[in-house]
C-alpha cells in the first residue's frame, strides 16, 4: 500500500476502518465482508480492462451487496460500465448517487456533466459541474476536452478549438479528444487539419472506431476534390445547342 498509493485496490484498502480487524481478523465477519468486497471490486476493475462489461457489471452488483459503499471509486466504474452497455439513465443516477458522497469529487463532476452533454442533459448544469472539476485539476486532458466540448456545444467553436488543442497536448495518445478537435476545427472550415487529427485519433482502437474511418474517408475525397482544378475546355469540343 505504501509502494503503490494510486492503485485502486490499495486505495480501497486504507477507507476499510481498522477496528474491523482487530481481535482476529478473519473470525470476524465484517473483517470477511470487507476483504470480499475489495476483492470483487478489484476483479470488476480487471474485468472491465478487457472490455468485458457485463462480467464486470455482475462483480459490481455482488460487490456492493457485500458492504456499503465506502468511496466513489466503485461508484465511478460502475457507471462507465453501465454507459458501455448503453445504459445511460442508469449510469446517471449511479453519479447522482456519488454525488451525494463526494459532491466536490474531481472526476465525479466531470464524468456526470460529460454524460449530461453527451444524452442531452442541462447544458448549463453540465458546464457547472465540468467547471468546477476544471478548477480542481487543470491537468486533466479528461476533463479540457469535457469543457472544450461544452464551448462546442454553446457553439463557440473558436474557444472550443483553444480548449481542445491544450487537451491533445495533456493527453496526446486519447483518440476521443483527436476526434472532437476533428469536429470543431471542420466547423471552423479548416478540412485538412480535421482529418489529420482524425487519422491520428484511427491509430487507436475506440468504440465508434469505424463510423470516424468512415467520415475521415469522405473528408479526404472531399478535400481531394477541391484541390483538383477544373478541367479547361476546348471551346470546338462543347455540344452545339440550337439557337
């Protein structure tokens, strides 16, 4: 625990109250309880990696019915899993739920108001809570694009292209961020720097992969064809119209 601080499954270890194993630690049924709930927590985690989400949504299920929710952290991986199966009212009250235990939780805020942004939630709401996560952590690349996102959809698409350039520069490897600067610099009709990033953003392996493949396609033939001249034509080769 003291070696790796950040890793999830330590950082649940140290919320586990110690009196819970005092006086023989696994005779004691909270103690058990606990311990089993860190386990299948850490197991949904594993699970989810692998993009196995309904797997990692049963662990969940069993993990939260084996204690009380001692942090947001499996609050949090819920409601990603319940998002990856298209879940979205559901992953929304699971946040609801964690606000209630972090209402100032960086990442909390941000997840909820990207989601409302995403499934047509208050847009006022949502830029409030991506704000204030802002204000937390100006360093999350997360959390730029979730506000360059917000300017997008205010339709400022020139603060949302100075947002969304510093978050490509804090999370340069996210091909989520590459494909929503893509969409607001083809706002603001500059094509060809759209489509490189979008074919850095298919270097990688996302969900809606193939739907941006097939766009950056009809943007390159788009572009293409602009950059192709018209062909001159000999005037004795135009048909004859009758008078």
């Amino acid at each position: 625990m003291k070696r790796f601080p950040g890793r999830g499954i330590f950082q649940g270890a140290s919320l586990i109250p110690p009196q819970l194993f005092d006086e023989g630690w696994f005779r004691k049924a909270p103690s058990r309880a606990a311990l089993s709930q860190l386990e299948l927590e850490a197991m949904a985690n594993l699970w989810s990696e692998f993009r196995q989400w309904q797997g990692a949504l049963k662990l969940i299920e069993q993990a939260r019915k084996a204690g009380p929710v001692r942090d947001v952290e499996l609050l949090l991986l819920q409601a990603n899993v319940l998002e990856q199966l298209d879940r979205p009212q559901e992953a929304m009250a699971v946040l609801r739920e964690g606000q209630k235990i972090a209402p100032d939780h960086a990442i909390l805020q941000n997840n909820l108001g990207y989601l409302m942004l995403e499934r047509g939630g208050d847009l006022q709401e949502a830029a409030r809570l991506i704000q204030a996560a802002l204000r937390q952590d100006a360093s999350s690349g997360s959390t730029m694009d979730s506000w360059g996102w917000v300017l997008f959809r205010q339709g400022k698409f020139a603060e949302a292209a100075e947002v969304l350039k510093k978050a490509v520069e804090l999370s340069p490897f996210s091909p989520e961020i590459r494909k929503h600067f893509g969409e607001v610099l083809l706002k603001l009709e500059r094509p060809e720097e759209a489509l490189d990033q979008w074919e850095r953003a298919l270097a990688y392996v996302f969900p809606d992969r193939a739907d941006l493949d097939r766009r950056a396609r009809e943007l390159r033939l788009d572009i293409a064809r602009r950059k192709t001249p018209p062909k001159d034509i000999d005037p004795e080769d135009e048909p004859d119209f009758l008078p």
